[in-house]
C-alpha cells in the first residue's frame, strides 16, 4: 500500500503507522516514517487493517484507518471420505468435501481417478463451483486412487490424493491337468488356480465324488496356487469339484472329470497237478510225503487258473526254458521228444489267452502237460538245483502286470510212480 501524507501549513513531520488484525487504534508498536509519501508491505497471511497517524510540527495530528487487507497464501484442500478401502469386488462411493483454511474461500474444484495407484491418471472432471461436496463412484478393478485439484478465491491451488482404494472384480482361474482320465493306475490331478485381479489368491476347495452336482459340505482346502489330489478308488466314475477364493470375495467353481481308474491286476494264480503227489500222504511203502503243492513230475498234467481284474485284453504264460522245452537230453545223451516219443502236439510259448476286455473280472484255465526235464530235488528231498518258475503276464493295451510262481519243483516223471505187481 502507498501512504501520502500532507500538511496544508506545510509544516508536515512524520507519520506513524501499524498493520493490525483489528480495527482497534493500536495503543504501542507503531513504525514511524519521515516521508510524506512511502510504500508498506504486509505479506503474511491474514485480514489485515493499516493504521496511519500524520504528524505536524506543531503537534497537530490525523488518524486513519483503511482495511480489510485480506491475504490467503494456504492452497485449499480436501477430505475424502473415506479416505481408503480395503480388497472388495464392490464399487467404492467416496464423498469428497472441500475447504480453505486460508480464508477467502473455495472457488473450484475438479478430480481425476488412477486405478495404477498413481501411476497414471485418466481425465479431469469439469469444476465443481465453490465449496459443495461431491460423490465419486470408484467401480474399475485396480488400486484406485482420486486426485483433487481444489483451487480458491485468492488463486491458490491445491493437489490433494486420496489413499488407495482396493478393487478386485475379476474372478480366479482355475485348471486342472488332466481335465479327464481313464487310468490302469491312481490318477493325480494338478490343480491350478490363479488371480488376475490383483487381490490374490485366497485359497482354493476341492472334492472328490460321483457326481458333477456342486458338493455342500466335505471340501478340502488348499492355500498354494498349485497342488495335486490323486483318486485312488478303483472302478467308478469320479468328479472333481474345484472351487477358488480371491481376498476381494471373487469366486470361481469347475467341475472335471469324468475320471475312472480301473487297475489292471492278476488277483490270483493257481498252478495244481493230477497226481499231487506231494500231499503230506503215507505212500504204500510207510513213508510219510511232505506237503508240497508246487512240487511236480516231468509229463505230469497240471491245471493252471489265473484270475484277472481291470478288464484285461491278454493273458500270458511262461515257464522257466526247462518247462518250455519240446525236447530233452538225459546225462546219458538220450533225447526225448515232447511229440515223437510221447504223442503231444507241441506247445510254443509264451501261451497267449486273448479275453474279452469288455469285462471288468476274466478267468484263464490251461491244462498243460509238463514236459521232460531235470528234476530240481531227488526221491530223498534232497536239493539238486534251484526251483523253476511259473511267470503270467496280463495285459490292457501297453499296460502290463505280472504274478510269478517260483517254487516249482520237479522230481522224476509220471512213469517212476508206476508199480508193477509181480506175479505168484
């Protein structure tokens, strides 16, 4: 402000002046100046009143006040409420409400929305005329946050951003490998599951059943994006229920499958002789035989079942080479064979039974008759060479199992038990 002072004598002195928040004549701390015109300056903030008293030489005096001199150097601001939200799949409704704390009033305002938490912002809104709040609706997926450009009467403009308002409206993904399965073995899924959304996996339900409507209650719960869960029940079609949590609320339910696991297994092979020699019997000469099931004669004829489950389309048998072969040499180099010499046609291994593999359970029965070869224990029970060896192999595509018998022991042949009676 400029102050001119005069005297119409001509006499003038000084003049003594003062800034002051009230309209009060101060009553101490003037400033004087001698010059009859001169500038004062306030410049903090506030409304301001300048006091002014001119001097003559003669004593005389004039007082006056001017003012208000309003000074706002504090840019407004904003308060929103609220201020931050939590993981939510929900719209967010913010109330921002303006206002200036150096006095001369809001005179605008405008917002923008990021939802990279700041790290871009889309457009400015129009201006919102003087201080009057207004309500944002935050709805996209993402860390949202408002920037507020507020500016007021005295030109000052404020930048007020508002805390992060998490959204989450996406829903999780989940996989599963296999989707579906018919198995010979236990078949284990690996279950994926993922967010997209930004919240986070949660965790994430699954269920085995024998249905594909959705489970009630029984679920188990896992927290890892990746996991796996194995069937083991044998010869019924199963689903998997899987259900994914996000920490907003967002869910996502699949049903895969159908899934059946049908093991291919040889339940049981029997291998029994038409002598059974071995029974644990008194033979005619008062000796007590022991009881051996798997102890056999060379051309003894015995009867071989094999059971199957998990609908096999093959059966295979095998003997160890011994038991296989069509000829024989004795230590004295007579040869003996399965045909010339005792009129049976041939048998050529391995033995193949093809079954129907429409059905889950088979049953394979042979007669086979063993041919000629080295015994494996003497007459006396005495150990002459290792056991021979019945092997069945069961079949369901590239699929195999086997069950082995590997305590066949022979002893001598079928015409070493012919007794001929002598005659009186």
């Amino acid at each position: 402000c400029t102050i001119t002072a005069s005297d119409p004598s001509g006499d003038y002195a000084y003049t003594n002046y003062m800034w002051s928040t009230s309209t009060a004549k101060p009553a101490y701390g003037w400033t004087r100046n001698t010059a009859a015109t001169f500038d004062v300056t306030q410049s903090e903030q506030g409304v301001w009143y300048l006091h002014m008293e001119a001097f003559d030489y003669g004593g005389n005096r004039f007082y006056r006040m001017r003012g208000p001199y309003k000074i706002d150097k504090t840019p407004p601001s904003a308060v929103f409420t609220p201020n931050s939200a939590s993981w939510r799949n929900t719209d967010v409704n913010v109330v921002i409400d303006p206002s200036d704390a150096g006095g001369s009033g809001v005179k605008q305002w405008r917002y923008r929305v990021s939802t990279n938490n700041g790290s871009t912002y889309g457009s400015w809104s129009s201006f919102v005329t003087g201080d009057t709040n207004g309500t944002v609706t935050l709805s996209t997926t993402g860390l949202n946050k408002i920037q507020v450009e507020a500016h007021d009467i005295a030109g000052n403009i404020g930048y007020i951003t508002s805390g992060i308002y998490y959204i989450d409206k996406v829903a999780p993904t989940i996989n599963a490998n296999p989707d579906k399965l018919d198995s010979l073995d236990p078949i284990t899924v690996s279950i994926t599951a993922g967010d997209t959304g930004g919240s986070g996996l949660k965790h994430t339900n699954y269920k085995w059943t024998t249905s594909t409507t959705k489970p009630t209650s029984g679920w188990s719960t896992s927290t890892a994006g990746t996991f796996s869960t194995t069937l083991n029940t044998e010869g019924v079609v199963h689903y998997l229920h899987v259900e994914a949590f996000d920490n907003a609320g967002n869910s996502t339910y699949k049903v895969f499958g159908p899934y059946k696991y049908d093991s291919l297994r040889i339940t049981n092979v029997t291998i029994s002789g038409y002598w059974n020699h071995w029974r644990g019997q008194v033979d005619m000469f008062g000796k007590r035989l022991t009881n051996e099931p798997h102890r056999f004669l060379s051309l003894e004829r015995v009867k071989i079942n094999v059971y199957t489950t998990g609908y096999a389309e093959r059966v295979e048998i095998r003997f160890s080479p011994e038991l296989e072969a069509m000829r024989f040499e004795d230590i004295y180099g007579n040869i003996y064979d399965y045909y010339e010499d005792f009129g049976l046609a041939y048998v050529y291994f391995p033995k193949v039974f093809t079954l129907d593999n429409t059905k889950k359970d088979n049953h394979v029965y042979w007669e086979y008759i063993l041919p000629l070869a080295n015994s494996t224990k003497s007459w006396d029970d005495v150990r002459l060479r290792p056991q021979y060896s019945m092997t069945v192999t069961a079949w369901r595509g590239s699929k195999s199992v086997t069950y082995t018998i590997s305590d066949i022991d022979i002893t001598g042949n079928t015409f070493d038990l012919i007794y001929v009676q002598p005659v009186d």
